[in-house]
C-alpha cells in the first residue's frame, strides 16, 4: 500500500477561505502548498483556515511555509488558523512551541 498523494483543495464557509490539506506535508510537497496559499491569497482574505484533518505528516519544509503564510496573512490584517489537526501534527506544533503563535484547534 502506497503513500496518498498530496492534496490541496478550496473551500468558502461563511466567507472564509479554508484550503483542506492531504497527505504528507513534506520538502516534496510544500511547494504545492505554497503555492495555493499564494493563490487563495491574491484576494483580501481576512481569515484563512488550513484543514489538517487528513494530514498524515509533517517536516521542518511544511512548518516553514505554515509559517511564511501566517506572517503574510497577519502583514496584511487577517488571521490564519489551523483547524482539526491530527495528533502527530499537534506533537509537532507542541514540541516547535508554535501554539504561541498560531491559532490551532485539535480534532
């Protein structure tokens, strides 16, 4: 049994923009991150929600583009919260100490 590919898919909810992240979120998979949230960005967003829920990785590579997106959405007003996250995502956002500074919510 192979590893799920990475998927990154858009949502609306209560005018909100929620990107529902999939898969490993690694060096060969941040791009494609980034690159959505470069993308759902381009608007005014006023609040993002990344949807952890199915993700079943993460590295150093995916926290730096976590970070990179929460510093721009903040820089321009908004706010970027992290929602439904697996408990190997929260072992990692607790031992960096990022709940400080990310808005983060468990499943």
């Amino acid at each position: 049994m192979g590893v799920p590919p990475f998927e990154v898919s858009k949502s609306l909810e209560d005018n909100r923009s929620v990107l529902h992240i999939r898969g490993e979120l690694d060096f060969g998979t941040a791009g494609v991150l980034h690159d959505a949230l470069i993308q759902t960005m381009e608007g005014d967003v006023e609040h993002l929600i990344l949807d952890m829920e199915d993700v079943t990785f993460l590295d150093s590579e995916g926290v730096k583009v976590l970070l990179q997106a929460h510093r721009k959405v903040s820089d321009c007003g908004g706010v970027m919260s992290i929602r439904n996250c697996s408990r190997f995502v929260q072992n990692v956002f607790e031992i960096l100490g990022l709940q400080q500074y990310l808005e983060i919510s468990v499943s």
